[in-house]
C-alpha cells in the first residue's frame, strides 16, 4: 500500500520537514504565496528572502531536495505501517477532516498524524490538570464526564494522554461513552507513558484517537510538550483546568486557549492545596470562569439541548447581519478583546467564543493575535 498525495499537501508535509521552520513560519510563507504551498519550493532564493524570517541559509535548503527526500521516507513508513495492520492517516491543513477550531489559529500544525478517529464533527472539550493529582480531581472529573454525557452524548474529551488529570479525563469519557483524543507529543512509533498503552486502545477501539504534528520516528523531546498543548487548546471549544500548581503545562495551555479566543473554566479547590494554586489564582485574576456543576459548561458553550434552559445573545437572523450586537459593537468601536466583548455586551466568553467562531467562518469577523476581532467589510 503507498499513500498517494496532491502536490499541495506534499508541499505541506516538506514543510514539516524543515529545521528551523515552524508553524508560525510556515504560515507567513503560505500567506506569502497566497496558500499555494507548492509555490514556496519552485520561487527562488530572491523570492523567500522577501520573507524576514527567512534567512540566505534556509532560503537554500528550502530550495534543495533535502525535504522531499524526508517527506518520501515518511511517506514510505507509514505506508509499511498500514500494511503492518498500524493505520495513520494524516490530516493537512485546511482539507475536509482538519479541525475547524485548529483552522483558526495561526500557530496551527500543517500536518496531524491521526491513529483512530479525529472527531470533527461534534463539539471538543479539553480538560488539562496536574500531574501529581489528588482524589478531589477524580470525583470532579467522573462527576463532569458522567453528567456531560447524560446530556451531550457527542461530547468529544481532549487531553494530553499524560500521568494524573489527563489519564483521569480519558478513562472517565471510555467509561461514560464518550470519544476521547489524546494530543501526544513525539511520533506514532511509541507511546509515553508506555503505562497508557492499553487506555489509548481503549479510546480508539470507543471512536476517538491518538493524535500527534510530529513524523512517526519522532522522539519525546521536552520542548514537544508545550508545544503540544497548543494543540489541545486550539481544537477544542474550552479548557477546563481541574487541579494546577502555580506553574505547569495545564496553565500553559488555558494561556493559550485564552490567546485563541477561546473558554477557560477552572475548577476552585481549597486554599491549602499547592494543586489547587493553579486554578485559584486563574479565578481570582478573572481569567477562567468558575465550574463546580456539570451544566455551566454547556449552558456558557450554548451546547445544553433543552432550549428552555439555554442562555443565548439576541443574534439577528441570517441575512440581517447590521443588528447582530456582536457585528454592531465591532463596527463602532474597532478592535476589541474577547474580555472587552463580554463587558460590552453583558454576557459570558464562552457564550461570545461560539459566535465570534461562526461569524469568522462566514468571513465577517476576523481574529488578531491576543485574542482580539474586528469586522471585516463583509
């Protein structure tokens, strides 16, 4: 069996295959060549240098033949791989399967290798915490999980297939059945911990997955960790953060989710608990929004299906954009922060996050880094 790609997505995997560029790089060069990634490889030297961050040094290795012969090799294991019974489809940015709420991000990966199922079309919610996790932070998550599928049965639950709050997170969805994807950090030819092995089976055999930008002989490198967590901020709709020192990647990644524009909830514990720093210290600078029932997180998200129950903005109707609120208070007051919005308008981020996201998809909003929007002239 041979994987067989368009000389778009070939490009895209060359660019993985870059030292020195990365996924902010890579996306000013596609915007350079008007998302054309096969063009980066046919301009000249003159043509990259254009681009600040393209030094005369990358400029001649982006020209040589050393990523396509990376890109064959990659290529050529996974299709080893697939006929060994090991399936691993990659996803490229912005073809049918990439996630809509990863799309958006600047920073996105041009690459995801996926073992199992991506489940893009149902509502993804990631819950990140500690390590070194306490009893609190299993009887929060089973009572989370088990009340979010008696009422979103389609919830998909991301994580970071880590010891502690994440483990925690994944086996409470399998049990529940809900789908579970694990945002892992190092390629396909192994699984750290090694001690999950069994649990990211588990998740793929309930329809999730194992998720991960990097080629399979990649190894664990510390600096793949936060990195990692971009991910599992940027393809979901919220960050639930239950139990965080004062420091730590669960923090990393709700900054993130919070420069994407996206929910943060935290989970209180008590003042005592070096675990509990973390999430306390988010709730008390007024980044995350307070989470001690199962229901406030659907009904900020808009994703409660009794509509009785559900809080929503007064939107326009399609066609009627001028009345949105959302659109008029962009119109009048320029830029403005997610934080701003909410403040303006009298309702929650994560009530705001869901509809900024489709006014973006239809092309009438536009999002800036720091999690700021204007409106377009749509």
């Amino acid at each position: 069996m041979s994987l067989s790609l368009t000389p778009a997505e070939l490009a895209l995997l060359r660019l993985t295959m870059l030292p020195g560029v990365g996924s902010t790089i890579s996306h000013a060069l596609l915007e350079d060549f008007d998302n054309h990634p096969e063009r980066i490889f046919e301009a000249t030297a003159d043509e990259l240098a254009q681009n600040p961050n393209i030094r005369p040094s990358l400029a001649r290795l982006i020209r040589s033949e050393d990523s396509l012969r990376r890109a064959e090799e990659e290529l050529r294991t996974l299709s080893e791989r697939a006929a060994a019974g090991e399936t691993i489809t990659p996803l490229f940015y912005g073809e049918e399967g990439y996630p809509d709420y990863l799309l958006n991000c600047a920073d996105s990966p041009l690459v995801l290798y996926v073992k199992g199922t991506l489940p893009v079309d149902s509502p993804m919610i990631a819950i990140v915490g500690t390590r070194r996790c306490t009893t609190y932070a299993a009887d929060v998550i089973e009572r989370m999980v088990g009340r979010w599928a008696e009422l979103r049965p389609d919830l998909v639950i991301v994580s970071g297939l880590a010891y502690g709050v994440d483990a925690l997170a994944h086996r409470a969805a399998v049990k529940h059945g809900l789908r579970s994807v694990g945002v892992v950090a190092h390629g396909h030819y192994t699984l750290y911990p090694s001690r999950h092995r069994d649990l990211a089976t588990e998740m793929i055999h309930s329809g999730g997955g194992v998720v991960t930008e990097y080629g399979y002989h990649t190894r664990a490198f510390p600096q793949h960790f936060v990195l990692r967590n971009r991910i599992v901020a940027g393809m979901t709709r919220a960050t639930v953060v239950v139990e965080s020192a004062r420091r730590g990647g669960a923090l990393i990644t709700a900054g993130l989710a919070l420069d994407y524009g996206r929910s943060v909830f935290a989970v209180p514990g008590r003042i005592f608990d070096s675990t509990s720093e973390g999430c306390n210290r988010l709730l008390t600078d007024q980044r995350a929004t307070c989470l001690t029932d199962p229901e406030t997180l659907l009904e900020e998200l808009s994703l409660l299906l009794d509509a009785s129950t559900k809080r929503q903005l007064p939107f326009a109707e399609e066609g009627e954009g001028d009345e949105d609120p959302i659109l008029a208070t962009l119109q009048e007051a320029g830029t403005l922060t997610l934080n701003d919005l909410s403040m303006r308008l009298g309702e929650s981020p994560g009530i705001l996050s869901g509809r900024l996201f489709e006014l973006e998809m239809s092309g009438k909003v536009r999002s800036l880094p720091g999690a700021r929007y204007e409106r377009t002239s749509l």
